[in-house]
C-alpha cells in the first residue's frame, strides 16, 4: 500500500463548517444512527434520496410525491414500479381479510369441495339437472413453456395526480394557523388526502406523516390548534408517535420493533403511558403485533397445584413452554414479510417433476460437466431445487452468469437481474447476452426482460437475481409473487456489503435460515484491491504490496485538507499517474452533511471540474447528478440543461425532466456519494475520504462497501487513523428487527435443505 506525503495546509483554505445536527439519531429507537445520515434542520426540509444507511434520516418519498413528467424509461420504470407495489399490498390486504371475519357455510372451501357443494346447491335449486350439474369438467392446464402466447407488457399506469389547488390552499391555511411551513402544503396534501384540512383540525399531529417532521415541531402545531386540550397524555398524540417511531425503525431497516424498546422509545419521547399509546395505534389498525416463538429457548414452567390439577406428575416433570417475543409493526412491512416468506416456501416447494417437459437431470449434468468449480456447483445445485443462494465477490459474478449461459442453452426462459444499470451493463458483459441482463426495476415495471404471462406471472423458468443483499422485504416480495409455479429462483450477492437501503435484510435472513443450498464462490477477487477487501471481509486490515499504485493512502490532519487532498486526487493526481480521467473517478464519504460529506466535497469538485453560476437550483449543464425519483432508487447521470419544463437530465442514457418545483428534493450533484448510493456500482477509480469525524460512522460493511467500488485504483484520504482498523475488526452490521426466518421455520420441511 502506497502512502502519499501530506500536503501542506492551503494558507487561502477558508475554515471547515461545522458538522451539522444529526436530528436522525433518533430514527431507530433501538439501534444507533445510521452513519450516512443528514440532519433535518426544519419542517420544510425534504428527503434527499431515502437510499439506507445514509437516507435512514432523510426517511421515504411521500406516496404522494408528483412524478417526473415526459417518456423518459427511467420514470416509467419508477411508476411502474410504484403500481406494481401498490397492486401486491392490495393483494396481501385481500388475502388477510379472506383469513378473518365470520365464515359463511362452505365459504372457505376450495378445489373439488368447493365444486361439488356449488353443483349440490344448483340441483337442490332447479337450475341444473343432476347430471349436467355433477359432470366431471375437462382439467385446465397452463401451456408448455414452448407454446406460451408472446409475454404481456403491462401498459403504463396514468402518473399520479398532484393534489387539487383548492385542498393545497385549504392545508396553506390550516398551516398558517399551526405555525407550520406553508411550503409543506403540496406534500400535507398529497399525503392525507381528501379532507387534508379536516383531518390536521380533528388531530394535528397527523402531520407527522411527512416525511421531515418531527414530533417536537409536531407537538408545537398541535399547542397552537388545540390550546389547552393539547398535553402529552393526549391519545392522538401517543397514537401518532408511536407509529411515526416505527416508521423511523423501517427506514433504519427493522421491519418490526420488539415492544419493551417501542415502550422505552415512547417514554423518551415524553409519552405518559407507552402501553396505553401502542394499544391505541393497534385499536385503531395502525400497527400489528406479533407473538414470535423464540428458537432453541423452550424452558420448563413451573405451575401450581390448581394450574396442574390433582395429581403432581406434571409439576415433577414440568412442562416445556417456549418463551416468545412481542414485536409491534407496521402492516405494510409486515404482511410483505408474510408474503414473502409464502412465496419462497412455494418456490422451495414447487420444482418442476421430470415430465418430459423440461430439462431432465441427465442433461442438467451434462451442463454442469462443462462448467468447473463453483459454477458446476451452482448448475447442480439449481438442477435439484427450486431456491438456490450465491455468495461471492465481483469476479464470483461470471458464476452465475454461466448458469444462465447453461440453462438458456437448455431451452430454459432465463433472466438476470441486477441492482443497477451499472450492474446491468457488467452482467451482460458477463452473459454475452443483453436481453437476458435487466435491472431489478425494470423486470418489475415491464420495461426490461421477458414481460409476463395471460395469468400474470413472469414469463421465465429461472430468475437469477444479482446484488441480492439490496433486496428490501416490498421488492423481494414482488419478485417472488412474480414467479409462475415451477420456477426457479437464485439469489446470489456479496454477504460483507452494506444491506439494503429499505427495510428488511433478505439475502443475510435466508443464508441463516438455512432453508436452501448455499453455494460459496472460491473464486478471489484478483489483484491488490481484492486482496484488500478479502481481508476485509474478514476483520483485517492488511497492508498489500501495490507496485502499480493500485491502493494509495494519503494522511490528512482536517477537514480543510481532506478537501483539498481529494480535489488534487480527483482532478491531477490519478488522471496523470494513473490515467483514469476524472469523470471516471468516484469520491466516497460516510455522509452528506458535515464538513467533508457530499455536500461540502461536491461543492469544492464542481468549482475545479465544471464551474459555473448554477443558475437552475445550483446546477449548470454538464454537473454529474443523482437522480433519486423514490426512496431508495439512486440513478446516476448529467445536467444537459434547463428550460421552463424544468431541469433535463440524461440518466443511464435516457432523458429526465425533473420539474423546478423538485429539483431540490430529487436532484443532487454526484462527484461525491455515499457508500450505500454507491452500491451495486463500481468504477475504474475510487477516492473514499475518511475525515477524522467520521469514525464513529464506520463499521467493517461500510468499509468493504466502499473500498470494493474501485476496479483499478483506490485511494483513501485517512483522517480517522487508528479508528478504521478498530472498525474493521470489531464493528459489523447494525442488527435489524425481522421476522423473515421465523416465518419460513414451519413452511420449509428440513428435507428441502
């Protein structure tokens, strides 16, 4: 590893701003900050990019929110998108209600006792004769995949609709009133809805649903509508935060919170009665609870004479009861969790039978026979199961990509997802074959891969699904529920980077659970760059010989001169010692605010890469951006320019127009990301600056997230010095709250491992 002398400090170098609150600390009541976090200064301060860790503060897009206007694919891939999780929940929600309510006599009946009490009711009627109504019916079946009809493009859903000027007007008022910003009217609107101002004045603390506020500013609006009826015992109040508590836990990733740390969260926040406010929110069908047995913990439970009756054989023997946890959640998350665990239970559970109409084993071997190491093994392992996971690094890709090469050569419908375009691109480089590479968004909206069939399902038989470890629990759903019956699904990922950035951690859930094959890569990432971040993955920080200058370090004393340093990087040092331009260079940091997060970095990279007056909310033609439509969904790209329509961006190759009203919101400058807006994405050179701020925001995902984004040349401005090997070797992954591995325990027979 290279090291790069200091420079010295620039005597014109103004002095660092100071970091800035981190208001988002409290967004999970149960674990700390997430380290890409930014503070939310006021009520009128919107989300920037809701991707994880970083956006873990900067909280979900408003349902609401307008979308990018135009044809643009990248936007109808977010509409799209947006429907399709729109149409699961209305699926999930219709599937809850079929289990509760009176049952009505034979209701609940399906298949041939379904059919044989309808024909019994039609002959006991008169509207059908006994043996017309007791005929046998001809056996539907799904067509062989050879004969399916051409896939269904899902036509384009209409954009959402702003709210109307009037109800933006009466929300103005009611804001006004409150004390509230009236700029937080339009998204107040669009997220309560009809009767947006009713609803504020019968409980003002609805306002907590936007995204930004918090419950102190909350609180104040609230004391001004309400007067002296306005208290901390007020059970709107309790109600409202302690749902606005479990929404902050899903965007730090917890897809529920266990009850006693909701209950200490309430109590902080000043709520009299915790128990009473979260058995108001469930009254009221705000959250859910659950009773989840806990695993390996059955204990005897000792019982009295009267609990054991009259004779004393049970008390002797005691008998065993598993103790459960309580956990308290939103039902968006978590009927997705309940779906998806279903889901992959019949994917495990429903592998096609050797009929004749698909590849039989003797020809799976003969695929695998020419294949070697890992990948035979992948072939072998999809051969005989329906899920499959994959572990390995960026060079483990070419794995994967050789079980689609195999399976299409068998005739098989196969696509390959990947988290970004970026990924997109590098796998169809990997599989030869474009149309088989598609992104996670664009299999799900329709614009890419194979569309789907007359019942709606993807029209493939193997899904192999990349970056799986960016799964959040509502897409991975959508995936599986996506999947026809008979299809095999592999996820494959590298288990050390950073998880998801919505709530959830699927792949991590299901390598624990064990519920499937695992097949491990022992293909290393070459060179000294992989062999850095193999040690890594491992808790160790190793110094690697680096003749070319692959891995350069560059010690810094202040926020000033990790600036400056990384300015000097981007701008002449690689592009002349390692011949990598600068618009191939990514600079890195733990967060967007602070006095060397994205903010700042960007700011001093445009002024020495493209300068100009900003005119267009701080942005001139040519600035390299991220545009960020929904929560969690980083696309990068470029200004060309800006007219009355609005900003127009060139995303991935295809143009956006962004209205001025959102450039703010959705639009930021990108020389400098965050690692979780980097994920998924990889360039020939990386700078990661580490300022000596930042060290309590590092942690050993982090580190190997952003360390693994460069392909030739990394260099890493240090200003945390012993703090990062600490983070490596000691800090791992934040925990989050779920309950993937406890739904799929009781589908998933131990003979399908």
């Amino acid at each position: 590893m290279s090291t790069e002398p200091a420079a010295a400090e620039d005597p014109g170098a103004a002095a660092a701003e100071q970091a800035e609150s981190s208001g988002p600390a409290e967004a999970a009541p149960d674990a700390e900050a997430a380290p890409d976090t930014e503070p939310a200064s006021d009520t009128s301060e919107s989300a920037d990019d809701g991707d994880g860790g970083e956006s873990e503060a900067e909280g979900k897009s408003a349902d609401g929110e307008g979308k990018a206007e135009g044809d643009s694919a990248e936007l109808s891939e977010t509409e799209a998108e947006i429907a399709a999780q729109r149409e699961l929940r209305e699926r999930i929600e219709q599937r809850k209600a079929s289990k509760q309510g009176p049952i009505d006599a034979g209701t609940k009946l399906s298949g041939t006792a379904a059919d044989l009490l309808a024909a019994v009711r039609a002959v006991e009627s008169g509207d059908k004769p006994v043996a017309s109504a007791f005929q046998e019916p001809e056996p539907a079946r799904r067509p062989a995949p050879s004969r399916a009809p051409e896939p269904v493009r899902p036509q384009r859903p209409a954009a959402a609709q702003a709210p109307a000027e009037e109800a933006v007007e009466a929300v103005r008022a009611v804001l006004a009133e409150g004390g509230a910003p009236p700029a937080l009217a339009g998204q107040t609107a669009a997220v309560l809805g009809d009767d947006a101002d009713g609803q504020l004045r019968a409980d003002p603390w609805q306002l907590l649903r936007v995204t930004g506020v918090r419950p102190e500013q909350a609180d104040g609006f609230a004391r001004a509508l309400l007067g002296a009826e306005c208290g901390p015992d007020n059970e709107r109040r309790g109600r409202a935060i302690t749902v606005w508590l479990l929404e902050q836990a899903a965007v730090a990733g917890h897809t529920a919170l266990d009850a006693a740390t909701l209950d200490a969260a309430l109590g902080q926040r000043a709520v009299p009665d915790p128990d009473a406010a979260v058995q108001s929110a469930l009254a009221e069908g705000d959250a859910l609870v659950f009773q989840d047995a806990l695993e390996g913990t059955e204990v005897p439970v000792q019982r009295t004479n009267e609990e054991s009756g009259a004779g004393g054989e049970d008390r002797e023997n005691g008998e065993p009861e598993r103790p459960v946890r309580v956990l308290i959640g939103l039902e968006r998350y978590a009927l997705a969790e309940e779906s998806l665990a279903d889901g992959l239970a019949r994917v495990i559970n429903s592998l096609p039978k050797e009929d004749g109409s698909g590849p039989g084993a003797a020809e799976w071997e003969a695929a695998a026979a020419q294949a070697s190491g890992s990948a035979a093994e992948l072939i072998r392992a999809v051969a005989g199961h329906g899920l499959v996971l994959h572990s390995g690094g960026e060079e483990a890709r070419a794995e994967p990509a050789a079980l689609v090469a195999a399976a299409a050569a068998l005739g098989l419908r196969v696509c390959a997802a990947a988290h970004s375009a970026d990924g997109r691109r590098r796998l169809a480089r990997a599989t030869g074959a474009d149309g088989a590479a598609v992104t996670v968004a664009g299999l799900l909206s329709g614009e890419q891969g194979p569309g789907r069939d007359a019942e709606g399902a993807l029209a493939l038989d193997l899904l192999v699904v990349l970056d799986a470890p960016q799964l959040d629990v509502e897409t991975a759903a959508m995936l599986v529920e996506s999947l026809p019956d008979g299809a095999r699904l592999v996820l494959g990922g590298d288990p050390g980077v950073l998880w998801s950035a919505g709530p959830g951690r699927v792949f991590a859930d299901l390598l624990s659970a064990r519920c499937c094959p695992q097949v491990v890569s022992r293909t290393p990432d070459p060179g000294p760059i992989g062999e850095l971040t193999s040690g890594i993955g491992i808790g160790e920080l190793n110094q690697v010989e680096a003749p070319g200058k692959e891995v350069v370090l560059v010690p810094v004393r202040d926020p000033a001169e990790a600036i400056h340093r990384t300015v000097q990087l981007v701008a002449d040092s690689v592009p002349r010692a390692i011949g990598v331009p600068a618009e191939q260079t990514q600079v890195i940091t733990p967060g967007h605010g602070g006095a060397v997060g994205t903010r700042a970095l960007n700011a001093a990279l445009k002024e020495r890469l493209n300068p100009g007056p900003g005119r267009f909310g701080g942005f001139d033609p040519d600035d390299r951006i991220a545009y960020v439509p929904a929560a969690g969904r980083t696309t990068l790209g470029r200004v060309v320019r800006a007219d009355a329509e609005g900003l127009h961006l060139e995303c991935d190759g295809a143009p956006v127009v962004v209205p001025q009203e959102r450039v703010e919101r959705e639009v930021r400058h990108a020389w400098a990301l965050t690692a979780h807006q980097a994920t998924g994405q990889r360039w020939p050179a990386a700078v990661v600056v580490l300022p000596g701020d930042a060290a309590e925001a590092l942690s050993r995902p982090w580190v190997y997230t952003a360390f693994s984004r460069a392909e030739r040349h990394l260099s890493v401005v240090q200003g945390v010095e012993q703090a990062l090997p600490r983070a490596v070797a000691e800090r791992l992954w934040k925990d989050r709250t779920t309950r993937l591995q406890t739904l799929l325990r009781p589908q998933v027979p131990a003979a399908a491992v």
